[in-house]
C-alpha cells in the first residue's frame, strides 16, 4: 500500500508506490498495464496516461484517461478548456461503494517512443488520491516511473 513519504525540503506528503518498486511481480501487473495503454491511447493531449482501478476481487471497477473538460456538447471549444487527469477521470467514474481496498494503476505511454514512462500524479491528483483513500477506503495506488516497458502495438487496436 503507498507509503506517504516525508520531503524534508517542503513538508510535502507524496505518493511513491510506483510499480517497478514491486520487480518481482511486474507480471502480475501486466494486465491491468495493458488495459492502462488501452485507455491512455484514447487521450487527445500530448501527454496520454491511461487509469484504471481494481476492486479487492481483481475486477475493473473504473477507467480514465486525461482530456480536456469545457467543451461544448456538440464537441466544440467553449473557450474555457482545462484537462482532467487520467487518476481523477477513473476514481469518478467509480462506485464509491466499490472502492475500499481497490487499487488505482495509471500509466503514460509514450507512443512516439513505444514506451510506458513516468506517470507519478501530479500534486493535485496526490491531494485528490488521499481523498480517496481516507474517505472511501482506497487501498494503494501503482503508477510507472522510468521503467520504459516497451508497448506492445497488439495491445492498443484491441
């Protein structure tokens, strides 16, 4: 489970649980990786990170990736756009019933490069995060930091 961690520098709390911490099971996190992929291809911004979330059983109980928010509803610019983070789309489309003991995964992949890259939360998404883990029970969070697992294209078109 994430281990909030003290920076002596400026008394900031922050989540460090990333997955290549846990090498020997990397495997056991393959799938949940590759459903990450799946919903980080579907990102329009530069950077694409994909969520998913897992109940205590191993089942998906909440998808995300980050996009813009402020669009009309014909799809068009409303002149006010700000992204939503791939971690915040995923815990939201959540039971919140469903979420204590689950388990929050976020990737970025990296499609130029064919790689999964850092995705630590930023720290809005560390306060939201905590959110959850206090109030609904939210067990740990797994996100890729310089692992650069290479993307398996097979993964994305499925």
């Amino acid at each position: 489970s994430p281990k909030p961690n003290s920076n002596k520098n400026n008394n900031k709390e922050e989540i460090d649980d990333r997955i290549e911490n846990d090498p020997k099971n990397i495997n056991k996190h393959m799938p949940i990786i590759q459903e990450c992929i799946k919903q980080a291809v579907k990102s329009p911004l530069r950077c694409q990170h994909g969520a998913i979330v897992v109940d205590v059983k191993g089942k998906i109980i909440g998808r995300g990736f980050n996009k813009y928010r402020g669009l009309n509803f014909n799809g068009t610019d409303n002149g006010h756009r700000k992204s939503i983070h791939a971690e915040e789309d995923a815990l939201n489309s959540c039971k919140k019933e469903e979420l204590n003991g689950a388990e929050l995964y976020v990737i970025r992949a990296n499609f130029f490069m064919n790689e999964i890259t850092n995705s630590k939360p930023c720290h809005n998404c560390q306060k939201i995060i905590k959110f959850y883990i206090k109030k609904f029970g939210l067990k740990c969070v797994y996100y890729s930091g310089e692992i650069n697992l290479s993307i398996n294209q097979d993964l994305i078109s499925n």
